[in-house]
C-alpha cells in the first residue's frame, strides 16, 4: 500500500496522486506541487488515504507544502494576469491574421510559463506569434491547440438539459461516445437531438451504456426467429428497458402482432441488426460528431 493525496487543478479536472511526504491533508486545502509543467496550485479533493501500489504511476511527485495565504493570493493576482493576457494574445492574433480563435490562458503558479489554448480547423503557423508574446511577457510561452470538447468543458454552458455541462460540473475526462450507442439506446439519429454544445455526441449516451449492453444480450433484435407459448414467430419490435416483445406469430398477418416478454420466449435464430436507407444516410452523415 502506499498513500497518496488527491489534488485537481481545476473544478471538474483531473485528479492526480502526490506524495503527502508525511504530512496530512483536509479535502478542499489548497497546496503547492510540483507537475511536469512546473510548480503549480492546486485544491485537495481526496484527503491522506492509502492505495495499493498498483493502482498508483510510481514515482509519485511530492507535495511541497500546504498553500499559505500569500500563495492563495498569488493565484488570485495570477487570474488578472490572465485576462489581461488573453486581450493581449487576441489583438496580436488579429494583427498575424491567424485562422485560430483562442479559448483560454493560464499562468503557471510560479509565473515562469504561460500557456494559451486555442482551436483551429487545421495547423497553424504562430512562430512569429509566441515571439511577440515572449517579447511582452518575458517568461516562457506555449501555444496549444486543443479539440472542441475542450473548449466547451472550458467555457462551460446549459446543454439541452437545462443542466450545467457534464464536463465543467463533474467529469474528470473524456470518454469515447459513438453513434452504436444512440443507435442501441433507440435515440433518434437526428444530430440536433443526440449532440452537446460541443456539436459532438453528447458525453451522457455513455453514462446507461453498459445497462443497455446487459439488455441486449438478453433481447433478440427485430426479424428474429424465436419460440413462445403460443408458436413460433418473428419479432416485429422491441421495448428494450420493459422488456417486452411484439412478435407476428406463424400464420398471422403483420398487424396482427401478440405481446411476450422477454422471459417467456426462446431464440431460435437470432437477427441481425438491419438499417434502412434512410438510417444508413443518416448514420454516415453523423460520423463527424463522433470523437
């Protein structure tokens, strides 16, 4: 086992591991670490607590002490710069007329970097940009170009929910969200109806997925051949979550469907899952919000 002291940078970060070195920690102190970018604030979110070793990257960086109010002070002084920085970097932008649209600035807590985010829909040459913001600034100066999901979890928003963005109030991360799962959770594939602000497939489709994958291994799809108490017959439609079937029995004509459950019936050759093409159009056209 090995302890550790969880610490985010950000409200919805990341949660990194240091090394207490011994000292204790509450959640929400503030505290100085050192990380690959350099020496940096952050707020405690898991308090001493001990993991096994496996479970942690070795070595561990050392938290170098608890934030003063002087430290806190500076992290406040450092925001200001970095309003001031991002009017700055805008009008040099415009003035290199650069395709780029810049999101976000950060100082590192010691000031020796400063760090400017931007989007772009391809590369950019901005060489002749950090020389100018290094010739104000004096300090070291990195430019980086991050996706749309990023920008959004930075600006924040409503999504169609009403909801505060899931990736500014809660998620640490990313994960991959793909068209299969809209498409197995029965969601329309209208892009306006399963896309977030970030024009990409909303992050929530993850969250019931693995439910749905439990369902399913358990649901034949639609055109499967199965047995039930009152026949053979083909499944006509399905409700996933009540777990209900409409199934056209031998004999009978397509509006003349009986309801089973899922329990009640046997698969005797399952379907696979067939698109129409209307659904193959609309399916190659949401390719793009994938990410």
């Amino acid at each position: 086992m090995i302890e550790i002291v969880g610490v985010r940078f950000k409200k919805s970060g990341k949660v990194y591991y240091f090394d207490p070195i011994g000292l204790k920690f509450q959640k929400n102190d503030h505290v100085i670490v050192e990380t690959a970018r350099g020496v940096e604030i952050g707020e405690v979110s898991i308090a001493n607590k001990m993991l096994p070793e496996e479970n942690v990257v070795s070595p561990l960086k050392p938290v170098l002490r608890k934030a003063s109010d002087a430290d806190v002070k500076q992290a406040e002084e450092n925001k200001i710069k970095e309003k001031e920085a991002f009017a700055l970097c805008n009008e040099k932008i415009q003035k290199h007329n650069l395709d780029m649209k810049l999101v976000d600035v950060e100082y590192t807590f010691d000031r020796n970097k400063i760090l400017f985010y931007f989007t772009s829909d391809g590369r950019v040459d901005f060489r002749d940009l950090v020389k100018d913001l290094a010739a104000v600034f004096r300090t070291r100066i990195e430019l980086r170009q991050i996706g749309v999901r990023d920008e959004a979890k930075m600006v924040g928003g409503l999504g169609i929910c009403g909801r505060k963005l899931c990736c500014t109030s809660h998620l640490g991360g990313f994960e991959p969200v793909s068209i299969k799962m809209a498409k197995e959770q029965n969601l329309s594939l209208n892009p306006t109806k399963i896309s977030g602000t970030c024009s990409r497939l909303m992050c929530c489709l993850k969250y019931e997925q693995d439910a749905y994958e439990d369902l399913h291994k358990n649901t034949p799809n639609v055109g499967s051949l199965v047995k039930t108490p009152s026949g053979e017959g083909v499944v006509k439609d399905v409700n996933l979550l009540k777990g209900f079937l409409k199934i056209q029995l031998k004999g009978d004509s397509d509006t003349n469907l009986t309801l089973f459950h899922v329990d009640d019936i046997q698969v005797i050759k399952s379907a696979h899952v067939k698109y129409n093409a209307e659904e193959m159009k609309e399916l190659k056209n949401l390719k793009s919000l994938e990410e």
